[in-house]
C-alpha cells in the first residue's frame, strides 16, 4: 500500500522481521533493497526455534510519499539449531522456500527456471559452506491462496512456485556450525 506512489522518488523496499523477544528488525538477506521491483530476500540468521512475522514498507525520498507498512504477514518458525553428528555418516538439511513467483512463468520460462536454481544453490553452498553439487532444489506449484485481497500481484491469483532444497552435510560440516 503506497499513500502517493506518483509523487514517490523510491528509495527503498524495507522488510522487517519481528519475534516475541526482539522487535521489528531489518533482518540479514534483506538490506538494501534498493531495485524498485526488489520484492524479495532470504531473512538469514534468524535465531533457531523462534517465530517470526515480516512486513514490507516502500520508502521514497519524500518521507510523505512513503507507504504504510504492509500487514503483518503469519508467524513463520525458523529450524532448530543443526546439532552436532555422532556418526562420520552424511545427514541432510531440507528447507523449503516459497517466492512469489506465478507457476505458470515458471513452468514456461527454462531460463527463469536455470536462473533462480543456480543462484539458489549458490547462496545455500555458500551460507552452509558446501559445495554447491551437495545443493539439490526442486520445485512445485504451491497453492493458491483463497483470499486474493492478501495475494500479491507478482502472482496474478494463481499458484506460486514452492522451492524444496535439500543440503547434504557431511558430519565434519555439521561439527564446525
């Protein structure tokens, strides 16, 4: 929601995370945001185990013409903490992901489709320093949501694209986290 979006120069699109114990936070993935279509971040080191819920607010250079802040999306929970592997054997790590990107595109789109996997597997190799062969992801159409008021545009009512990412880690990899 932007109060006067014509009379905005933008600025920035400013994602802010919020837990029971910390308040609203720009979370680390999700600084500087500073492409107008830059809708979307990875939140990355959240604390394990905890709920949070984000909101979204498009900042313009004239503060006036900035928008309210979105509405508070649902808590969302974070994995726990990786424990530490009694046994040299490999264990996986699975995490899924939903962007708001409409199925169809990407079912259509092969180079969309090589894109967003390979930039995926590189920051999860990265984050979880692994290589990025150990970065498996695969995606699916997600449901659609009944109350298209809450459904962005970037979906068009449609089903948005769920991500499933599986990371194998090596015990040694699991020790040092």
């Amino acid at each position: 929601r932007t109060n006067s979006l014509n009379d905005c120069e933008f600025e920035q699109s400013l994602v802010e995370a919020k837990s029971e114990s910390v308040e609203w936070f720009v979370p680390d993935g999700c600084m500087n945001l500073i492409a107008l279509n830059s809708y979307m971040c990875t939140a990355m080191n959240l604390a394990p185990s905890s709920s949070y819920t984000f909101r979204v607010t498009t900042l313009c250079t004239n503060a006036a013409a900035s928008s309210v802040a979105s509405e508070v999306t649902e808590a969302k929970a974070t994995l726990p903490a990786a424990t530490t592997a009694s046994t040299p054997a490999a264990r996986a790590l699975l995490s899924d992901v939903g962007l708001g990107i409409p199925y169809e595109s990407w079912r259509a789109d092969a180079a969309l489709r090589e894109a967003v996997i390979s930039e995926m597997r590189a920051i999860y190799a990265k984050k979880l320093d692994v290589a990025t062969d150990d970065v498996t992801i695969t995606a699916s159409e997600a449901e659609a949501l009944e109350d298209r008021r809450r459904l962005d545009q970037r979906t068009a009512f449609g089903a948005s694209t769920k991500f499933e990412i599986v990371v194998r880690l090596q015990a040694s990899s699991l020790e040092s986290q």
